[in-house]
C-alpha cells in the first residue's frame, strides 16, 4: 500500500506511521518528494486496515494498490532479473536463450538417462530435466521412482555436466530434493499449493514455476509473488499450456501472448514448454520458435531414447536423433533471433 502524507507533515509523524508498519510486519520504503512525502509499505494488508493508517496525524491518503504481485512486478524493479548457476548459466536478461531437457519421467534405467543426457549436452542443451516425483491424474498411472530417480539424475549430471531441473510435489519432500537438484521445478497441479510455494520460497535455490491449468495471468504472478514474499528471488516463470475446449489437436493451449505480457509487468524471466503446451511432438519446434520470438528466456523440452514406450507423455517426447535435428535447427534460429 501506499500513504500518502499532507504537505506540511513532519519527520516525525511520517517515522510513526513507518514504526508502525514494522511492528505490524511491512517492509517499508520511505520517499520524499517536491510535494509530498510518500511511504510505501510492502506486507499482509489483512493486518491493516487503511482506516487505521489514516488515523495517524499527518497522513492525507492511504491508497491499496491494485495490482498485488509488488515483489514480481516492474514498478518494483525495472531491471531484468537474471539468474546464475555456479558453471556461469544465465537466464534472463539479454542473454543467450537455454534449452532445459530430457525425459518426462525418469525410468528404471541408469544407461537410458544417461544416453539422454548426453545427447542434451551435446546439442548445447544447459539442464537435465526428469521427473521423480509426477503427480499423475489417474492414480494407475505410473508415479516416478522417487529417491532413485534423483539419484540417477545426479548421477548423469555430474557425468555430462549438464544441470538438473525436477519437480518438488510436497514440502516434505524439500531436504530430499535439496541435495540433489540445480533447480526445483513446481508443476501446473501445485502453482496455487501455498504451503509448497511458502516452503521453497525459503530456500535460496532457483524455483521454475509452471503457469497453472488455468490460471490467470494475475494469478500466476502472484504464486510467484509467495514465493518470493517468503524469501526466494530466484523465480522463473514457465508458459506450459492452459486447458482448452479443443483437445483433439493440442493436449492444452500455449499462450504465447502471455511472453510478452509477463514481460511488460514482471522483471522475472519467463520460458517456454511447448512440449506440455502443445502435448504433440510435431509442434515442439514451431512453438518453441515461436516463444523465443516473443522473448522468452529458454525453452524446455521432453526427449526420451525410446518415446513408443515411455512410461509417461511419449507422444510429446522427442527422440533423440529427432531432437538433434530440432536442436541443430534451434541453435541457427536463436543465433539469429536479433535479425527476427
């Protein structure tokens, strides 16, 4: 929120209304302007009512801002955000777009995660992605191996030297996934999943939030707004889809439009899965494309040594000799995406 105080208030009143905040919990940033002074506090209005804040001598207008995502949004930081890694990986800004890789769901099959990492590594992919945990809407379906599964992902990530992206699907689960992953990963079905975004946000390792089945816009930048709140800058935003009446074609609807809105009201960065966005491996590449021509950050994409036979999204994971194709394709694309 913002108060506003009168014209001829005092040093002194405006410190009491900025001791108050912070006894009650806000952040707060004091400005003095040509005519008035303003404070503008960052915390639980649910805590304050204007009522009160107006109450204080010196105060001339209290306004509650509209938009509420104030830790993601531009009016907080006009800069890009951008995120590094040990190895020099960045994402964001203007720096060179990444591709994040590998199978939905990592299987039974410590050689199999391996040849795909490999094959991501050798195509100037910068992260192995895999599923150990996978919330699946059916419970028959198969639910990932867990532990062993981050194991293996260690394991081939250390060997190829690749980053590891998987999803954290409960806040019990966080030391586990701790001590093994570069980044965690929260999925569509979690993006409202308070507790988790509350967990992670106090952790200071980088969190991909995926946009919901159907959220908002508003919405998706405000779960990114908990975890932020809670400690956790290292936010980034991932455009996967949104459902749809038209399934017969695309498992989900790829907003590309959101790109470029996130972009204009958030600082955080922003990339693509058109794998999940499209759920159809022949539109992988087109909208991939497409997201790095709107601005996104990086792309995300699913590749399995043996996609007839997955375990989990075969139909939208690329083989490997089809995503060196695609990836050959995508490194001349991104190359020249300042003449586009």
């Amino acid at each position: 929120m913002i108060i506003i105080m009168e014209r001829n208030s005092t040093r002194e009143q405006a410190q009491r209304v900025i001791d108050f905040l912070e006894k009650n919990g806000f952040e707060v940033r004091y400005n003095i302007g040509e005519v008035h002074t303003v404070i503008d506090a960052l915390g639980d209005k649910t805590t304050i009512t204007p009522g009160r804040l107006a109450g204080f001598d010196g105060v001339k207008e209290v306004k509650i801002i509209r938009e509420p995502y104030r830790l993601a949004s531009r009016d907080r930081k006009q800069e890009d955000t951008v995120i590094e890694f040990q190895n020099g990986v960045k994402i964001g800004g203007k720096n060179r777009p990444v591709v994040i890789a590998g199978p939905c769901s990592v299987e039974d099959s410590y050689d199999a995660l391996l040849e795909i990492a490999r094959a991501v590594k050798e195509a100037g992919g910068a992260f192995l992605r895999g599923g150990a945990f996978k919330p699946r809407t059916s419970p028959y379906d198969f639910q990932g191996y867990g532990e062993k599964a981050l194991q293996y992902l260690r394991q081939a990530a250390d060997e190829t030297g690749l980053l590891i992206v998987s999803e954290i699907m409960d806040a019990c689960d966080l030391d586990l996934m701790l001590d093994y992953v570069d980044v965690l990963q929260i999925g569509a079905r979690n993006v409202q999943n308070f507790r988790l975004l509350h967990a992670v946000g106090k952790c200071n390792k980088p969190v991909i939030l995926k946009r919901g089945l159907a959220s908002t816009i508003r919405e998706y930048l405000l779960a990114a707004e908990h975890i932020m709140y809670n400690g956790n800058s290292n936010v980034i935003l991932c455009e996967r889809g949104i459902r749809s009446f038209d399934d017969d074609f695309t498992r989900n609807v790829m907003d590309i439009a959101s790109i470029p809105v996130i972009r204009k009201y958030s600082h955080l960065p922003i990339i693509v899965d058109p794998s999940h966005g499209t759920g159809q491996r022949y539109l992988i590449e087109p909208m991939a494309k497409a997201g790095l021509v709107v601005g996104a950050s990086g792309v995300m994409i699913e590749v399995h040594n043996d996609p007839e036979n997955a375990l989990s999204d075969g139909k939208q994971s690329l083989s490997i000799p089809m995503f060196k194709e695609v990836m050959a394709r995508l490194n001349k694309f991104i190359d020249n995406l300042d003449n586009i």
